[in-house]
C-alpha cells in the first residue's frame, strides 16, 4: 500500500531516487572506511584503528536509517553491491592500499564530496519534491559528515 502523506507519487519517487544514490554513497564510504581499518599501519596504528572502527559504525547506523526512510516512502531499497556501485558519487581504489595520512586525506574528501552533494539534495527535497521528512533527515546526515570531517581534518592540520 503505497503512502498517503501530502506529496505527490512523482516527488516520492524522486525523494526515492535521491535517497538511492546517498545509500550508495554511505554504502561505499563504509566500505572505503572499513578497508583502511582493516589496513592500517604505522605509528599511530591503534588511535587510526579505532577512529576508523568509530566512523564505520557510525556509517553503519546511518545506512540502515536511510534504508528505513526509503521504506517509509512506499518504496523498496536496494541492496546488492552492483547497485551501490552503479549509483555512487564516490571513487573507489581497487588494489591501492594508501599511507595513513593518505587514507586520512582520502576519507576526508569523500566526506567533504557527500556534504557538497547533500546540500544539493536537501534543496531538491525541500524545493522541488515538497518532502520535509527527509529534507529534516539529510540535514541530519549531512551534520554527521560536518563532524566526522572536521575529526579527520585535525589529523591532518
């Protein structure tokens, strides 16, 4: 049964859709995070550990609220790593296996990167597809990212 709550079929799929691609995004950050928890060396191996553990959870939590909120608006998600890949905005690095402050530099510009492209989309959700719900929600998402860049921009300074 599909949603009767004020918007239009056309705006929910588009809310849908944009919401596709920023799971994709998430999806592959995730990833992207985990595979440098996994790899990480050096110096500073276990504080770059354990923030990468942090950040991964996090990306974890957000992933699965995205989700549900696709669900919300009648729709089902996606789920298989083709479709994360045929919809993200990020690069991903097979085979590369970066130096610490590379991988900091790297995490840090795909977060950057997404709160660029969420502002985008918060103002198609609340310009265009009239859908405060998810317009509130994003904000919330893209506030993550402020953070967890500005954590990994002070490794960097």
């Amino acid at each position: 049964m599909k949603p009767s709550i004020g918007i239009t079929q056309e705006r929910l799929d588009s809310s849908v859709s944009l919401l596709s691609v920023i799971l994709s995004d998430e999806v592959t950050l995730y990833t992207k995070t985990r595979k440098f928890h996994w790899n990480v060396s050096g110096e500073s191996f276990m504080e770059l550990h354990k923030l990468f553990q942090a950040q991964y959870s996090e990306l974890e939590e957000t992933i699965d609220e995205i989700a549900e909120r696709i669900g919300k608006l009648g729709s089902k998600t996606i789920g298989t790593m083709k479709e994360f890949g045929e919809r993200t905005r990020l690069k991903e690095s097979p085979n590369v296996y970066p130096s610490q402050k590379q991988m900091l530099k790297e995490l840090l510009d795909d977060h950057e990167s997404l709160i660029v492209e969420l502002r985008k989309d918060i103002e198609t959700c609340d310009e265009i597809n009239n859908d405060a719900g998810t317009t509130d929600f994003l904000t919330g998402v893209m506030e993550q990212h402020e953070t967890a860049a500005w954590v990994l921009r002070r490794y960097l300074n």
